[in-house]
C-alpha cells in the first residue's frame, strides 16, 4: 500500500540515522561502545518495532487530511537527500514526538498531535524557502541535537518539549519577506508589532492560535504553571531566530560558557536559544548537494523581495539583489561570522560534537573550503567585515541601517 510503502526503513534511516550525524561541524568520536553512533546503530534495531506500532496507521489519517486541502502541494523534501511528501513529513515529526517521550510524559493523544502538525502544515505557506520543508529541516536538526549531546539527561523533559515545539513553529505563516520589508514597507505587522521583530512575533501569534484549539492542543492535559513555562520558552525560542539579535544572543552564550550551569534557569534559556538558532541556520552544515539546492530555493526567496522593494520604491536589501548577489557572494560572509562561530560556541559546550573524523569527508571539505576562498577572490563581496552587521539566515551581513 502506499500508505505504508515509505516504511519503517525509510522512517529509521532518515530520521534517526541521518540526523544524529548533525554535518560538517558535528561529527561524534568513533572510539568505544559509548560511542553515540554505535549507540544510535543499537537504538534504531530496538526502536523499529516501536516505530512500526506508533506510526503505522498514521499515514492514512495524514494523506487523508492533506486530500482535504491541497492536493497540489508536493514540493520535493531537499533535507534528507530524500523526497518527502507533506503527509509523510507529518508522520516522521510525530515519530520525533513519540520518541522523545512526549506522548506519556504530556499525556498528549495521538489524534490531537496529529490534528496540531495538520494545523501547523496548513499555515506554512507555498513559498520558496520558508515553508513546511523548511520547518521540518529545522525540527529535524533540533531532534539531532537532543539525542546527540544527551540533553534528556541535563534538562527537564519540559525543556526539550519546548525546543521541539519550538522548531516547529518557528517560521509560521512566513510571508517570504523578511522584517526590513515588513518595516519598510509599514506592512500590518509592522503595524501591529510597532517593528520590534514582526515575522517572529507573527509566527508566535499563530502558534498559539493552533494551540487555542482544544483540538489541537498538544498541551491541553497540563498544568496552568506547565503550560505558562511552555509558551514563556516557546515564545523565547522564536524571538531568538530574529537574526537582528544574533550577536546578543551569542555574546551571551559565550559569556557563561566558562562556567555554564544546567541548573540555573538563565543558562538554559540561553542554551535553548542558541539551540533553534543552530538548527534555523543548519542548511549550510549539511552536505553540499543538499545545502545547495536549499541555497537555491533561499535566492529565489530573496530576489523576489528585492523585485517588490525596487517595484515599491523601497530600499533594496543589497544581499538579496539579484543584479548584484553570486551564489558565492551570497554565503561567504554568513558562513565565515554567523554559522562558523555560532557553531563552534555549541561545540565548546558539548566535547561530543566536534569536526568530522572521516578522512573522505575531510577531503569533501578542505575542497568546499578552497572553493570558498576561490570564489572570495574573484567576487570580493565589500560587506564582508563582521563589525556592526545584523546577519540574515543563509545571506550575506545584513547593514545596520537595513
């Protein structure tokens, strides 16, 4: 049956093998039996019967909800190296709740966490780059992240609820362009949200919206304190992705780092922070043939924002004109004082993570690093130094004054 022909297979190898890899920067120690891949390799043979039970029904109730509105929404899944439809995303997002432990620990029913990533697929739109592929990517990163640096054992089952719900909700209802067009466009939510961090106030509102619903309320069998610490970290987890505070936020991390505390509530916050803003921006530490066509999808994005700006008589963002941006051009900056730093800052808090090992993917990389710095020689983008820029997710320094 097509409902069941992606299988328990597909299901294991995308979302648990693939994801406790975490790319490029984060590759684990291969050296004893506590080595987490070998871990992951045992944990994937002892979850497959489980995997089967929890969401071998599923399918049908998700492609019957997806026939119930768009039958047309079939853009290819570029996270995984896979194709993905839209229902099937739902059922491997649901896995990723079931195997965290969510559904005994928050008593959350299956038909209401289906009915809630069917609201939260409803209100990603059909937009290049920040839509329902773009959501699963970043959640996807996150479920990595949680297995791989062991957080189940550092932090409170609450916590991680909420980085998960977090990554989930993070872009809803993106409109495709981002806050300095929202700004200077004086668009409604600019309006609304007086400027301070539109889009993400926006993707909050909506998230709780869903949740208003009883039918798609995955916390509705809480506690008010529970559920007032849930939205508080929720609405925190967005925020954070608002690239404009990016350095705030790392200068933080970096300034406890020396003497982070799992038990001091300010730590974790700004952990959880850091956390969504690594997944947000983890296309480009994946590998390339599946970083590029994301990049891709990303330009288009941008230069359609830039098209409204000139059409509107707006100031064009300088990294999203296409009569000026190179794909090159287009990441040199962002990967050199955004991802690079960000990365490595997690790093420093987790020895489990570090550059990868494998001498054909050190290869892979040293080449993708001389690409790099060819390509910098023969653009030589002029907005590349680090001082007073606002970076944007997969582009180049944003200007202060944009």
């Amino acid at each position: 049956m097509r409902e069941r022909g992606f299988g328990v297979h597909k299901i294991a190898c995308s979302t648990f093998y693939m994801c406790h890899k975490v790319w490029l920067l984060f590759y684990p120690k291969i050296h004893d039996n506590n080595d987490p891949i070998k871990l992951f390799l045992n944990r994937l043979q002892s979850l497959e019967k489980r995997i089967l039970t929890e969401a071998a029904e599923t399918p049908v109730i998700v492609y019957e909800m997806k026939r119930q509105v768009e039958g047309n929404r079939k853009i290819k899944i570029l996270c995984c190296c896979r194709q993905w439809e839209d229902a099937e995303i739902m059922v491997l997002l649901q896995v990723m709740y079931t195997d965290l432990d969510f559904i005994s620990t928050f008593n959350i029913e299956l038909d209401v966490l289906q009915q809630f990533l069917y609201e939260v697929y409803r209100r990603y739109n059909n937009i290049p780059f920040h839509n329902f592929k773009h959501c699963f990517c970043v959640t996807q990163m996150m479920y990595g992240l949680i297995w791989l640096t062991d957080l189940r054992s550092e932090m409170d089952s609450i916590d991680l609820l909420i980085m998960l719900t977090s990554a989930v909700c993070h872009d809803l209802d993106h409109t495709g362009y981002n806050n300095a067009y929202q700004i200077n466009a004086r668009t409604e939510l600019a309006l609304r949200y007086n400027d301070i961090s539109p889009l993400e106030n926006h993707h909050c509102a909506v998230a709780f919206e869903i949740l208003e619903k009883t039918e798609s309320n995955i916390f509705r069998n809480l506690s008010t304190e529970q559920f007032k610490r849930i939205r508080e970290g929720i609405i925190k987890c967005i925020l954070a992705t608002d690239m404009t505070r990016h350095t705030e936020i790392l200068n933080k991390f970096k300034a406890i780092l020396p003497v982070f505390d799992f038990s001091d509530k300010d730590h974790r916050d700004v952990l959880m922070m850091i956390m969504i803003k690594v997944s947000d921006i983890s296309n480009e530490a994946r590998p390339m043939d599946v970083a590029e066509p994301w990049l891709d999808c990303l330009l288009q994005e941008f230069f359609n924002q830039s098209d409204m700006e000139k059409l509107e008589g707006l100031p064009v963002t300088p990294f999203m004109d296409r009569d000026k941006v190179t794909k090159p051009s287009s990441q040199t900056g962002f990967i050199r004082f955004v991802l690079f730093p960000l990365f490595t800052e997690l790093a420093n808090l987790f020895p489990c993570l570090e550059v990868r090992k494998f001498p054909e993917e050190n290869l892979s990389l040293e080449r993708e690093k001389q690409n790099w710095t060819q390509s910098e020689k023969m653009v030589k983008p002029s907005n590349l130094k680090e001082p007073e820029a606002h970076p944007e997710p997969g582009g180049m320094t944003k200007p202060v004054n944009l």
